[in-house]
C-alpha cells in the first residue's frame, strides 16, 4: 500500500507541476539599459544597421514598460514577459507591428520588430545591458 501511495503521489506530481505558476523570484529582471545593433530591412532603405538603447524603467511581475529612441522619434513601450521566462513581447501605441523577444542571458537579449502592409519591416535588435537602473 505505501508503495502504491508513492507512485500516486509521484503521477499526480508529474502532472501538475507543468501547469504551477512561477515564483516572482523565477521571473526575469529586465530593467535596466540595453545597447546593441539593430539590423533592419524595408523596401523604403533595403538593409541598414543602427545603434539601438533600450531602457526598461519598470517592471511589475511579468509586465514591463520602458522607452527607446529612434531616428524618427521617441516610443513608450508597453511589454509582457511570457509564463516560460524566455520570450517577451511588447508593443508601442505609435507602432504598427510588435517585438517579439527571447533572454539569452540575465544580461542579453534579442529583440525583433514586424511589421506588414505597405511600409513592412523586419528587424532584429541584439541587445545586452549595459546598466543596471534606467
């Protein structure tokens, strides 16, 4: 019986323990300063390459907002961190498209934008941080 109890024990483990939500310490830190080279293309300028500085000024859990400057302006950005603590995501209210992004360490980052229709663009950001406070 109490080897029987342990294998029930351990079956009803296995199958609960991938549906357990994460700790807060679990959740990656993203705030902080990151720099690196976006590589973009579009049929407006074919291929370029830029700096790019991130700055995510707050994060609450999984959610995250920050802000980054660009040739054309200034965005505020809203983003998530999602349940598998790897990929992330986040989006401007001036943007059409969304970045999707993947922590390849505590200090590096890959970000890339998409974006269809008329002026479509895709870009990639390889980012590490470069500060720990915004």
């Amino acid at each position: 019986m109490r080897n029987f109890t342990a294998v029930v024990g351990l079956f009803v483990l296995v199958l609960v323990a991938p549906g357990m939500k994460a700790s807060a310490e679990d959740i990656p830190n993203l705030v902080g300063v990151w720099g690196g080279t976006n590589e973009t293309v579009a049929d407006g300028f074919k291929l370029k390459s830029s700096p790019r500085t991130v700055h995510i000024t707050e994060q609450t859990d999984r959610r995250f907002r920050g802000h980054f400057d660009y040739a054309g302006g200034h965005k505020e950005i809203f983003g998530i961190i999602f349940p598998d603590n790897v990929s992330f995501a986040w989006v401007a209210t001036i943007s059409k498209g969304q970045v999707q992004g993947r922590i390849l360490s505590p200090n590096h980052i890959a970000a890339c934008y998409i974006e269809s229709g008329p002026e479509a663009t895709a870009g990639c950001s390889d980012l590490k941080r470069t500060a720990e406070k915004p």
